[in-house]
C-alpha cells in the first residue's frame, strides 16, 4: 500500500507541473501523432481491400478450387461435369445447374492517370457464370460471342485504364480482342474482363479450367455439396465459400499492404521514440534535485520508474487520438486503385486500438531508461541542495 501510495503522489506532482514541460511534451505529443496517423492510414489499406474482397458476396455462392496442396493444380473438363451433377447445386428453371468453369489468365493495362502498367484478370466463362451473379449487368454496348475474339469490361477497368471503351482492342495472348460491352456487378468482379472459356482456353492452349463457380441450393447445399465431394478420391479439390475465397485470392496483396505498413510505422516509431527519450531526460534532469529529494525522504526506486513510465505513456495517449482523427479525417473512406484494384481506405475502430497501443508501447520503451535514470538518482543531490 505504500508504493501505491508513493506511485499516486508521485502522478499527482507530474501532472500539478505539466505547464513547466510543455515543451518536451509538445515534441513527444506530435512525433507520436505522425506516428500513429501514418500506421492507421496504411493499415486501412489492407482493410479497404479485404472489406471489397466481402463486398456483394452471397452465402450461396461458393468456389471450387483445384487442392492447394498440389502444385499447378487446376480442373479437367470431365471433373467439372462430375462436380457440377452433384447433390446441393441450384439448378435453374431450364434444369441446367447453375455451374461455370472460369479460365483465369492476366492481361496488362495502363492506367488513365499515370499510364502505369497494371495486371488485370481476364476471365474465361461459361454460359451458367452470369446466372449466379443476380447484380450483373450490362451497362453498354452487348455480351460477347462464343468463338470470337471479343470481351466486356467491367466498370473499375473502363473507368480506371485506357483502351478499354467500347471497340477498343486489348492484346490477350498475341492478338487483339475487342472490347465489345461494358458492366457493372460487385467490387471484385467488376475489377475484370470477362470474356467465352473455350475461346480463351483455346487461345492459351489449355483444356483445364482454374477454378468452377457454383450456386448452392439452400443453406444447408454447401455442407452437401462438400460432403459429397469429400466422398469422390478421385476429385483433388477443395469447396469453399465465395467471400473465403475472394479474402484468399486477395491475401498476397493484404499481407504485402500491412507488411509495408508497420515496417513504416517500425521505421517512424523509431524515430519518435528517439525524441521521447531524449525530451524524457531533460525532465528528469530539470528534476534531478526533486528526485533526489523524495528518495531522501523515503520513496522508493520502484515507484518513481512506474510514475515516469505512466507518465511517459501519458504523454503519449493526446498524440495517439489525434494521428487517429487526422487519419481518420483525412484517409477514411478514400478512393485508390494501388495494385489494379479499387476499393475505399477504411479506417475502423480495430486500427484506431492498435494506434493507441502502438503509442503506449512507444511511450513506454520511450521512458524506461529515463525511468531507471531518475531511480538512481543520488540522495546527495538532495542533501547539496539543502
């Protein structure tokens, strides 16, 4: 109960003396709110991509994938028609399952803003793919044709890249294939091209598809249709959810996007703490003799470290809220396309936690060693002074 005691004392004269350091708090106050604003703006980055990743996804839609144990997988024709006659898939009104096999290959496009080069997924469909996406729609011009070199764009490309209006031609495997409609849909396909499957897999020479998106037909076909492709060993695939699958496909750019992100904040925090530490000490100095005094008189080593380190943590929570509002401010809700997608900057209330307690762990290795310092200052001192 002493040191408790010690320790609040201890607070209570700290913050009684704020207006004689304002100074060094001023610089720990806005090196940390740079701090914290940048992580939290980068960060939402990686949350704006996985919020558009989520975005207009259906419980009844799902991907099958080739296992992602085996490397370069991908499906045949003939395990395509096996998977799409099993027990859980909606069938639509003429009894065809609503089934598509999708052939992925990229294609290169240049932004309209800087004319950078950006990868852009063009996707080879089957008649059923359009059944399952009940918010697809043309916007302009028409549908493409079976065995034709033609394809449509979808509203983040037309919108975003050149060469992609309507007669436009873009290069897919050596030759040219024109864009002949545009359309809207949800975030992640409307980032694509869509074009026929068996025209695009003969253009690249494949019979294989990359993946066949299906519709289930209830809330319980997902548990069915997986249980019965479980049940086949002679089908190396896996079932999964439509939004599992977009937040999958999106992970290498997420992961690459919060990498960049807290090894700048590292970088910054660095930085930060550097001046915390030096502002730190010059407080501890300018209350060498105060220190010396209260050890004199009985306080002990333990309470003063704690009273400093609360304190420098202290000094760092003002500039943490306001990195967070800034950011906030500034980033939420903005529109960027970094990697040939689009999606909006989210800052939510996860990353304003974590810029807060990125803060305080600034603050507190920011004062441990100015902490340990005024601990060790000599009673002398004190005496001197007398």
């Amino acid at each position: 109960m002493r040191g408790v005691r010690q320790l609040i004392a201890l607070l209570q004269m700290s913050l009684g003396s704020f207006e004689g350091r304002a100074g060094p708090s001023l610089v720990t106050l806005v090196g940390t709110a740079c701090v914290v604003g940048v992580l939290i703006s980068m960060l939402s980055m990686g949350v704006g991509a996985r919020r558009m990743a989520v975005s207009g996804t259906s419980p009844y839609q799902a991907i099958v994938e080739p296992d992602a144990q085996r490397v370069g997988g991908t499906i045949s024709k003939q395990d395509a028609a096996i998977i799409e006659n099993e027990p859980g898939i909606r069938r639509g009104p003429d009894g065809k399952p609503m089934a598509s096999g999708i052939f992925v290959v990229f294609v290169e496009a240049h932004k309209k803003s800087d004319n950078s080069r950006v990868a852009a997924w063009l996707a080879g469909v089957q008649p059923g793919n359009f059944r399952a996406h009940p918010d697809f729609r043309l916007t302009a011009g028409r549908m493409f044709r079976t065995g034709m070199h033609e394809l449509i764009a979808g509203k983040t490309r037309y919108t975003e890249d050149r060469s992609m209006a309507i007669g436009d031609r873009v290069w897919v495997r050596g030759d040219e294939w024109t864009v002949v409609g545009h359309f809207e849909a949800y975030p992640v396909t409307e980032a694509g091209l869509f074009t026929d499957a068996d025209t695009l897999m003969s253009a690249a020479r494949s019979s294989t598809f990359s993946r066949i998106l299906v519709t289930v037909d209830s809330a319980g076909g997902f548990a069915r249709l997986q249980q019965a492709l479980k049940a086949n060993p002679g089908l190396h695939i896996e079932l999964k959810h439509q939004a599992e699958s977009n937040l999958d496909d999106m992970k290498p750019i997420t992961r690459l996007l919060d990498f960049v992100s807290y090894f700048v904040g590292a970088v910054m925090a660095a930085g930060a703490t550097i001046g915390a530490v030096n502002a730190l000490y010059v407080l501890v100095d300018q209350r060498r003799r105060e220190m010396a005094t209260l050890r004199a008189i009985g306080f002990g080593g333990g309470p003063i470290v704690l009273a400093v380190l609360i304190e420098s943590m202290l000094m760092a929570l003002p500039g943490a809220v306001l990195g967070a509002i800034a950011a906030w401010a500034l980033f939420n809700g903005h529109h960027i396309s970094p990697v040939g997608i689009s999606f909006d900057l989210a800052v939510t209330p996860g990353l304003v936690g974590i810029g807060i307690l990125w803060a305080l762990v600034m603050g507190l290795l920011g004062g441990l060693m100015p902490a340990l310092r005024a601990a060790r200052v000599p009673v002398t001192d004190a005496l001197r002074a007398a």
